[in-house]
C-alpha cells in the first residue's frame, strides 16, 4: 500500500520528481551554473575563510568554468542531457558562492542572460539571507511573476554554536526574517540542511527540521556533512576532533528527519554529491543510490513516511498494518466520519468491518462514504454492546477512536464507564493475536477515559504500551493492548 500521495514511484516522501510532473507535465533538469560570485564571510564584510566545509568554489564543485559564458555554461551540459532526455525543460541554477551577492544592475544582467534561452522554464538562485536587500527582493519579486523563481537558502543547522564552529556568519533570525520576507512576496523558497556537523546529536539534527516546520518554505535539500581536502574542515577531522555519521547513522537520521517533516515540503535532496576525487570521508557516500535505496529500506521497515509524526492517526494506520491481513475481522468502535471505517475496509478486502457508533449522523456519513464496499456492516449502537456478535476469539483488531463526531455536537462524547466497558468485552472478541487500538484525546472526558482505562490496566496481566508522536503531554497518544498476557 502506497501510504504517502506525493509520489508516482513508491517513494515516502515527496519527491521532487513527483513534484515537476504535476507542476511542469515534463522531465525538468537543473543545469548548475556559475556566476563568478562570492560570499560576505569569504571577503571580509562579515567574516573571513567561508564556510569550514567549502571547498575554493563554494558549494559549487558541479557547476560551470566561471571563465566561460552563462550561456556556453548551459549550453554545454544541455547537450550532453538532451542525448538522454531530449525534449526537456531547464532549470538554470545559479550554485556556485551566493549568488545574489552583487549590485543589482549585475544581478539581472546574469539572471535575464540564462532566462532567454531555450526551454528555460525557470531559475533557482542558491545565496545566503544576509545578501537579500530590499532592492534585490523587489526585483525578484517581479521576476517570479516572469519565471519560476526559487530561492535556496544555505541554514544547514539552527543552532548558534554550531553556526559559529562553521563560520556560517549569519544568524538565525536572520534566516527566519529572509524567508518570511521571501513569503511576502510569494517567492518559493528551499533549504539546505547538513547532518554530522560537528558536536551535533541527532535530536540536534531532528529540532532543525521541526524549525522549518515553522517557517513556510516549499522545498528541503539534506545533505551529509563530507570533508573535502584543502579545507578547514579537513585539519578538524585529522586532528580528530568530531565523529563522522556512519552511513547507517545518516540513514537513521534522515528517516527521523522525514517523519518529522511537514508532508507537504518538496524534498529535493537527501544526500549530497562531493567531490569524489578531493573526498576524504565519509567515502561511503561515492555510493549515492545505496545511501537512497537504504532510505527507502528504512521507511519502509518502519512503515512510516514524510510526516508520519505529524499525527498519532497515522501511528494507528501503521498498527493497523502491522496487525491486520486481508482475510480479517476487524471493528471499527467508533466510525465517526468514516474514515478510520474506510481505511479497514480496504485492507481487510477480503474480510469485514463492523461498525459501531451512538449517532444516526456518524452511521449516515459511513455509509455513503463506503457506499462501494460490500465488506463493511454498521450499527448504530453503542459500542459496549459490541459482544452480540458472537465472535468471540475471531477478532484480529479493534479500533477506538475516542472523543466527538469532528464538526458535530462536542457535548456529544465517548465517556469512561462505556468505553471501559466496550473494551473489556473487546478482549474476549480478540484473538491470540489481535490488538485493541485506543486513541485518547486531551480534553475534558477524554482525560477522565485515558485515566479510567490506564488505572484499570495496571490491575491487569495484559501486555499494553502507549506510542506518542509528541513531547507534549497535553496532546492525543494511542494505547496499544494485546491479548498475550505478561509473564505468561
């Protein structure tokens, strides 16, 4: 089962691919370019050297010979893409240093240069958030009502000491303000991020991601932190001063990085591609499809996908996977919109779904929302009185999904002696097998069944834990309960 809509290849993440399709409805190729640019913290206008990591080209090891033409640049690696994917569009992407770091009147020399040739749909314009002024970030603004503009903004991590360690010589709030400013004007804005920088943990490396989250930026490039010869980083890692990701390190992270992030943001890169010939390590990464194939091994091990920890619903479908085979009996306890009722449905195609909800409104919507299944019997009753069905040992999963009808009367709930009830009666319909899904949720009623149903379970032999997506207490989390008893 595909468990993430962005993507036209089984992928878990929206894939940038996924993403040209549908916006272009052709193959589109980034041809990186160089502008002959350089950057504030190289020149001495806020600090000297660069980034550590930065070889003498700046983050622009593929793009072109800055002693050629913008237009011999492009023309060059067009002709070699053209031999494989003909009859495709171009991105001209602007890599190299930071590349809105010049006066204006240079700036669109360069960028109307690449956007007068052919099959340029667009232009992607990699800088830093401190070489935006107001009247460069006015030109661009009337330049992506032309074109399609994006903005790639080099944060690579949001925390400061880390920022300093690197020379990075901007900060974070800096970064914040650029993007919000970019928004304004409806500027399409993507982020590189690096794992493995120095002294980062990996909850370090997952709170950059949740940063983001906050920030409307529309697309994510994560890359591994790699040495390069001749760089201050170099003389870091050979006095061995910090530990190098192991790649099944940066695989772990990344996928913790992806659940974490807001699905609907482009991911455009989860690894990088240095330069093999200066590369001192990590050398695992000349091994580029492995390092993405490994991903999507994990994801899928982990049955999760981009934004999985975004809601504990899509814990519970996961459960539900884990648990469920297509020739089961499952019950729904409380189908509300039906949408819990619909997921079952499917992956029980071919067994059944029953049903159960107190409201005439919650068994009209379930009905018409599966009005095309024929596996799937609703009862409007509660869902205590579930054990007239006599299936008692037959049962593979059980979901409650506790609280109100979404958009209906909230005076209307699940409350605790019932729920307790209905899932007393539950275990005798499970098999040896089978769970019972729980999701609680922080209101009122809703804590009084949470605490009901735990203070009963600790009186009881049955094995049970709780998954949340959240730090926060105050949030909904699901309970698991199985039929195995402890110490059995």
């Amino acid at each position: 089962m595909n468990l993430y809509p962005f993507t036209d290849n089984n992928k878990r993440y929206y894939t940038l691919h996924y993403f040209n399709q549908k916006k272009f409805n052709t193959k589109v190729v980034k041809i990186s370019l160089n502008g002959g640019f350089t950057c504030p913290n190289i020149d001495g206008k806020v600090g000297y050297g660069g980034c550590i990591y930065c070889s003498n080209l700046g983050s622009g090891d593929f793009a072109g010979n800055e002693t050629d033409s913008l237009k011999k640049q492009f023309e060059d690696v067009k002709k070699v893409i053209d031999k494989k994917w003909p009859n495709s569009k171009y991105i001209a992407y602007f890599q190299a240093h930071s590349n809105t770091y010049a006066p204006l009147n240079i700036l669109k020399e360069k960028y109307e240069t690449v956007l007068k040739l052919k099959n340029v749909i667009g232009i992607s314009i990699a800088t830093r958030p401190d070489c935006i002024s107001d009247e460069i970030l006015d030109y661009l603004e009337e330049l992506s009502k032309r074109t399609y503009l994006t903005i790639e903004l080099g944060l690579q991590t949001i925390h400061e000491k880390t920022a300093s360690l690197i020379n990075r010589c901007h900060s974070l709030k800096c970064f914040d303000d650029c993007v919000r400013k970019l928004r304004k004007k409806n500027i399409n804005v993507v982020v590189h991020i690096i794992n493995g920088l120095p002294l980062e943990t990996k909850n370090m490396m997952i709170d950059t991601v949740k940063h983001l989250n906050n920030l409307d930026i529309q697309g994510i490039k994560i890359h591994m932190l790699h040495i390069l010869k001749n760089t201050k980083l170099a003389n870091m890692y050979l006095e061995k001063t910090f530990h190098i990701l192991t790649k099944e390190e940066y695989v772990t992270t990344v996928c913790d990085q992806l659940e974490n992030l807001n699905p609907n943001i482009v991911v455009h890169r989860l690894t990088g591609d240095p330069d093999f010939k200066n590369l001192i390590e990590p050398t695992w990464l000349t091994k580029k499809l492995t390092v993405l194939n490994d991903i999507d091994k994990e994801l899928e091990k982990r049955k999760t996908f981009q934004g999985f920890s975004k809601t504990i619903l899509n814990e519970v479908k996961r459960q539900i996977i884990l648990t469920v085979k297509e020739k089961d009996i499952v019950i729904d306890a409380t189908v509300g919109k039906g949408n819990d009722t619909l997921f079952l449905a499917n992956i029980v195609s071919k067994g059944h779904v029953f049903g159960f909800d107190i409201q005439k409104e919650a068994i009209i919507k379930t009905k018409e929302l599966l009005k095309n299944y024929s596996n799937v019997t609703l009862y409007q009753k509660s869902h205590d009185k579930m054990d007239f069905l006599n299936l008692n040992g037959k049962v593979s999963l059980i979901l409650f999904n506790l609280g109100y009808l979404p958009g209906g009367n909230k005076n209307i709930t699940t409350k605790a002696p019932t729920t307790l009830k209905a899932i007393k009666k539950s275990l005798n319909l499970l098999n040896q097998k089978g769970k019972i899904l729980i999701v609680f949720y922080p209101h009122i009623e809703g804590k009084k069944e949470a605490n009901t149903v735990l203070n009963w379970l600790k009186n009881q032999n049955y094995n049970y834990f709780i998954k949340r997506n959240t730090d926060q207490e105050n949030a909904p989390f699901l309970l698991v309960i199985t039929k195995d008893l402890i110490n059995r």
